[in-house]
C-alpha cells in the first residue's frame, strides 16, 4: 500500500486530481490534434464534467490495483461538502473518488499509469 494512502485525506486527494486529470485530458487533446482553443475547451469540459468522470470511474474500476482500489474507496466514502449544479449527489461522489484515485497517482509519482488510465476514460467519454 502506497504511504500517501495513510497520510492524506481522500479531499486532498481529489483536489490534487482534479488539476491531475484535467491537466493529463488537456495534455491528450492537445496532442490529438491542433484545434481552436474553444473546441478545445469544450472537448475537455465534457470529459471532465462530474457525469463524464463517474461514468470513467466505472470503464476503469475493473483494472484497478487494491492501493488503487482503496484510494477510490476512501474518494466514494468521503463528505463533500457540496456537489456540482450538473450531477447528482452520487455522480460527483463517484466524480469525487475518480479524481482520488489520479491525486493518490499523482503523490505516488506514477505518471504512467495516470496516463494510462486517464486514456482509458477519454476513450470511453468518445464512444458516449
């Protein structure tokens, strides 16, 4: 098990992963190809919209690890203390727990594997 696991809330966790994610779906898009900056604006909103992540949360949750595993157990299980206008309650709790598990990544320094996932949930978001 990662030590970041024992030392950082999963809040903190999901702060960190929010920029983690929608930096690495930046990053994605960007090399895809050159395009207006509001297209890519909006591409990259829709994959990072609550609804999109959670969706993303179930595509990966089949090929997590166990420390991956729990970092999203413990993102699913905290307290928000709001949640976005566009999801439910449930969305962004699993939203919540997807940008967990990027955060617990991103402390463990295993950018390879954010990416790998981060992939994962883009292509997933393009078949919807």
């Amino acid at each position: 098990m990662g030590e970041s696991l024992k030392v950082y809330s999963p809040l903190t966790f999901a702060f960190l992963g929010d920029t983690v994610y929608s930096f690495y779906v930046c990053d994605y898009l960007v090399r895809k190809g050159n395009m207006q900056t509001a297209k890519l604006h909006k591409k990259m909103s829709s994959i990072v919209k609550a609804p999109a992540q959670a969706a993303a949360l179930d595509i990966v949750s089949e090929i997590l690890s166990d420390d991956e595993r729990e970092a999203v157990n413990r993102g699913l299980n905290s307290k928000p203390e709001h949640h976005a206008k566009n999801a439910s309650l449930y969305e962004y709790r699993k939203a919540t727990a997807l940008e967990a598990l990027f955060g617990y990544l991103q402390l463990e320094g295993r950018t390879e594997r954010i990416r790998e996932l981060v992939t994962l949930c883009i292509k997933a978001s393009e078949t919807e």
